[in-house]
C-alpha cells in the first residue's frame, strides 16, 4: 500500500501504459545528472568494480545498474520502492548476469541485508526522499571501510530556489508522463548541510559537485556528492 499511494507508482504505472518494456542493450556509461553525458561516469564509485558488490538505492527502470554489471562486471542489485518499476528493469535487464532487481523499501533493504557492501549509490533516487537521518546512518552500517558511496540529487538552487534553512523535508513535485504534478516530500540541502548528516553517519565528505543543464536555465541543475566510510 504505501508503494501504491506514492507518486512513483504513478509514474510507473504511466510508463507501464505506454507500451511494454522490452529487453535493451546495457548503456555504455553511467548518467548522474539530467544531462547525458555531463559529469562523470562509474570511477566514482571506485576504480576497479570487478566483482565488487554495488546496491543502487531507488533503480527506476535499471540503466545504471545495468552498466555496471556488464560493464564494469560489478555485482549489482538494484533496489527500487515500487514493484512496477522493478518488472520494467527486470523486463529491460533481467536476463544479464551479476544483476538482481528487488521490490523493496531503501531503509528496510539495508535494515535487513546481512553482508557489507563495496559501494552504494542513488541517481535521483532514495536518497533525498527518505529522510538522512535514518537512512545515512543505514547506509554507512552496510558500507565497508574506506568504501564509497555516491548520490545524485536535484540541485537546491535549481531554478532559483533557495537552499533549505533547517533540516526538515519540504514540499516538491514528481513531473508524470502525462505533465501532472504530484507532490512529495523532498530533503533539499546543499552540500554543506549534506556534509553535516554525512559526518554524524560517520562518512566522510569526499566532493559536491553542481551540475548544469543548458535545457533549464543559468540554475545548476544536479547535485553530485561522494563520500567515504571512514
């Protein structure tokens, strides 16, 4: 139920209308912003990701997720809140190998796990969406030391907004296919803000970095942060 109540399953379940997910080709780079093709790709995530165990915190339809298990010969499971999303990435991926897709909230994926992790990342995904708090701390006890973790987010300045003041969620949308708007709530910092709940997880802050999008204006459009497990 709070899957289906969520604007994710709405879009979801819009891109499920148009038309059937059909298996694809794994992309050839990973895409951390809105723009394909800006920033930088899976070396993020550290430099070597042979048989390394990488979770993806919010898969959508599973591209990244993909590129690194074929690509970079990572394995990977992607975790995704709304079970329509995981049949499109299994319909898309399913039948790769070092590749797993699971219907499962991100705080309760992690929660449960029993095994560490070399990296964990978020394109846009659960990171936030669910509130740091909880989730950074869950996080950092499933990372190994020294291991990276990686998220993307929409920029707190996009558009002229201005960065949260406190560290409370505020109001945003979720644009469907159809151009609705749906409201959720959204964990809007800037890269200082992020560092603080990143030092109480005991990660540490390695780079923030501001991405444009020439589409949307003079506004910086993505947020890249990475970090360590001290």
């Amino acid at each position: 139920m709070l899957a289906q109540a969520s604007p994710w399953y709405a879009h979801a379940l819009q891109r499920t209308a148009a038309g059937p997910a059909e298996p694809l080709a794994p992309p050839a780079r990973m895409q951390w912003t809105t723009r394909p093709g800006i920033g930088p790709g899976a070396e993020i995530l550290g430099p070597d990701l042979r048989r390394k165990r990488v979770v993806e915190l919010g898969c959508g339809p599973g591209h990244n997720a993909a590129c690194l298990a074929t690509r970079h010969a990572a394995h990977v499971t992607g975790v995704d809140l709304v079970g329509l999303q995981v049949r499109r990435a299994r319909s898309h991926y399913g039948r790769l190998n070092n590749l797993a897709f699971v219907a499962e909230h991100a705080l309760h994926y992690l929660q449960a796990a029993d095994e560490q992790f070399d990296a964990v990342y978020s394109v846009f995904g659960a990171i936030g969406l669910v509130a740091p708090e909880l989730l950074l701390p869950a996080i950092a006890n499933r990372l190994k030391p020294g291991c990276s973790l990686a998220f993307s987010v929409p920029h707190p300045q996009r558009g002229g907004r201005v960065p949260a003041a406190d560290d409370r969620p505020r109001r945003d949308y979720v644009t469907l296919p159809d151009r609705t708007r749906l409201p959720v709530a959204r964990w809007d910092f800037d890269a200082s803000r992020w560092e603080k709940h990143l030092d109480r997880a005991g990660l540490w802050l390695a780079s923030a970095q501001d991405f444009h999008d020439p589409r949307k204006g003079r506004w910086p459009a993505t947020l890249l942060i990475t970090a360590r497990k001290l």
